[in-house]
C-alpha cells in the first residue's frame, strides 16, 4: 500500500505543480486591442472597465480550461496507474495462497495413491484368511474398517480430480427425466430396506450437461437423503424447468434442526452418532461436481423437511 500512496502523491502534486505552472507563468499573448483612444477627459472610462473586465473573463475561462484538461488527463493517469499496481500487489499477496492450496491438493492425491497400495494388500491378505476358515470377529473388524478406508481414500482422491480447474466436460443433450428415473430405480430398493416412502414428479425437461455427472450427484443426494430421513419418513424427487435452469430437487422428512450452511463443508457430518458409516465427504463431492458443469447446489430445512437443490444452466 505504501507504492500506491507514493504513486497517488506524485500524481497530485503534479496536477498542483502542472496547474500553477499555467496559471502564474502564462504568456500575455492575445490581448484585445482597446477599441477606442484612451481619453480621460471623456466618458471613456466606462469602457475601459468593461475591457478589463472581458479581458479577465477570457483570463479566467482559459485557466479554468487548462485546469479541467490537466485534472482530466492526470487523474486518468493516476487510475491506470493505480489499477495495474493494486492488480500486482492482488497477485502478489495471493500467490502464497495458490501455492499452498496447491500443495495442499496436491498432498491428498500423492498420498491417497500410496495408501491404496497397502491397503489392497491388507484387503487380499484377508480375503485369502476369510477363504480358508471361518473368520473371528477381529478379522471381520479388520476387512470392515479396511473398507471404510478404501471408500474414504477413494472419495478424497474424487476431491482431488474435481480440484483441478481444467477438468473435462463430456457435454450432451440430457434427458433429465429419464436421467432422474434411472438413479429413482438404483435407489428404490435401499430406501425400501428403511422402510421409507420415495416418490417422484418429474417434467419433461432437457439440458445440455454432462450426463455422468448428473447422475453422481443424484447418487450422492439419493443416499445421503436415505441416510438422513427419520424412520417411516418420504423422500421427494422432482426435477423441473424454472426458465433458465433446469431445477433437480431432492426433499426428505427429517425433523432434527440441521446447519444448512454447513452441509457442504468437507468431513462435516449433522448426526455422527447415526452415521458412523460415512466420512462427510459426499455432499462436497456433489457440490465439486455440480461446479464442473456450471452448476450449483443449495439446501434448505422448512416444516421438518430438508431440501437440496440441483440448479444446472438450459
């Protein structure tokens, strides 16, 4: 800040310095010539007041339009100048942040990838256990928590592909409800072991997207609303043309109050105690997906009812 101060004092003093330059030392050039021949006996007075008095009228409307020319000119001077540095300094102070982010992005992946070795070792070395004999409690431990960690290895190296910026987009004409159907029937039978009620309203819509993605966030909010809806609860899926977006609503029964704003923070989980099975990580994975094809997502939590919305650009 202290290089933009400087640059802002020099530029004022220069608007003083330039200003004064024009108003003190201007040439006397131009001058009218008095009309008349001076005479002090007559009543030509009257008009030399009135040429001293037009002379300094022209005096003064030219100092005041080499004034507003050099306000003019330096002051956008000034502002060029003073943006491309506030763009430096900006970049400048948030190159560290981009770094670290970086690494930080980059460390998941790196060691996600050298922790799924051992594990498919640990994973086989059981299996091969398991065959031979019936299996202790400690080995069914063993191979259940092994599978927690794959599947939680699995959704952080998800996280950290979504990260990359430069991600592709396999883009199509989606049939939304058709898209919508097909996970409606993948999940049925997971929401029947609950005993929950799932229905849905879906319109005749298309939108131009990625199919695939569509469908993993649809997973991941088909689950997590069977994970979360209260016993003998309903679980609502609607899907709809809002004008300029194409609206994909996920609404099921739970009446224990929810951070909403919280829902999408990565390992966040609203009730650990009934979710020990789950890492806190899908609805981040849903919420980096819908980013990748120009989505969003929100929630929502009115009359015991929690909604997530899928918004996705026509």
């Amino acid at each position: 800040m202290s290089l933009l101060t400087v640059v802002l004092l020099v530029a004022f003093g220069a608007i003083y310095f330039t200003t004064a330059e024009r108003v003190f030392h201007r040439p006397v050039t131009n001058f009218q010539t008095f009309p008349v021949q001076i005479d002090l006996n007559l009543t030509s007075t009257s008009l030399l007041q009135q040429f001293v008095t037009n002379q300094r009228s022209d005096d003064a409307n030219r100092t005041l339009a080499d004034l507003a020319v050099t306000l003019t000119v330096t002051g956008l001077a000034t502002l060029l100048i003073g943006y491309f540095i506030s763009d430096f300094l900006a970049r400048r102070a948030i190159k560290p942040v981009r770094e670290a982010y970086e690494k930080q992005r980059q460390f998941i992946a790196d060691a996600s990838h050298e922790l799924k070795t051992p594990l498919a070792v640990i994973d086989a070395n059981l299996e091969a256990e398991t065959t031979e004999a019936k299996p202790s409690k400690w080995l069914k431990n063993i191979s259940t928590e092994t599978n927690r960690m794959s599947q939680l290895i699995n959704s952080l190296l998800d996280l950290a592909r979504l990260d990359i910026t430069d991600d592709i987009k396999q883009v199509d004409d989606v049939d939304v409800s058709k898209t919508v159907s097909d996970v409606y029937e993948s999940v049925k039978q997971l929401a029947s072991k609950r005993g929950l009620k799932l229905t849905k309203k879906l319109a005749k819509v298309t939108v131009r997207s990625d199919e695939l993605k569509i469908r993993q966030i649809l997973m991941v909010l088909l689950e997590n609303a069977i994970k979360y809806t209260d016993d003998d609860g309903k679980i609502m899926v609607t899907a709809e043309d809002s004008g300029k977006q194409v609206v994909i609503s996920v609404a099921n029964t739970h009446a224990e109050k929810i951070d909403a704003d919280k829902l999408f923070d990565r390992f966040y989980r609203a009730d650990s105690s009934r979710t020990s099975d789950g890492h806190g990580l899908g609805l981040s994975i849903a919420q980096a997906l819908a980013g990748s094809i120009d989505g969003t997502i929100d929630a929502k939590q009115a009359d015991e009812t929690v909604t997530f919305a899928l918004h996705l650009s026509k």
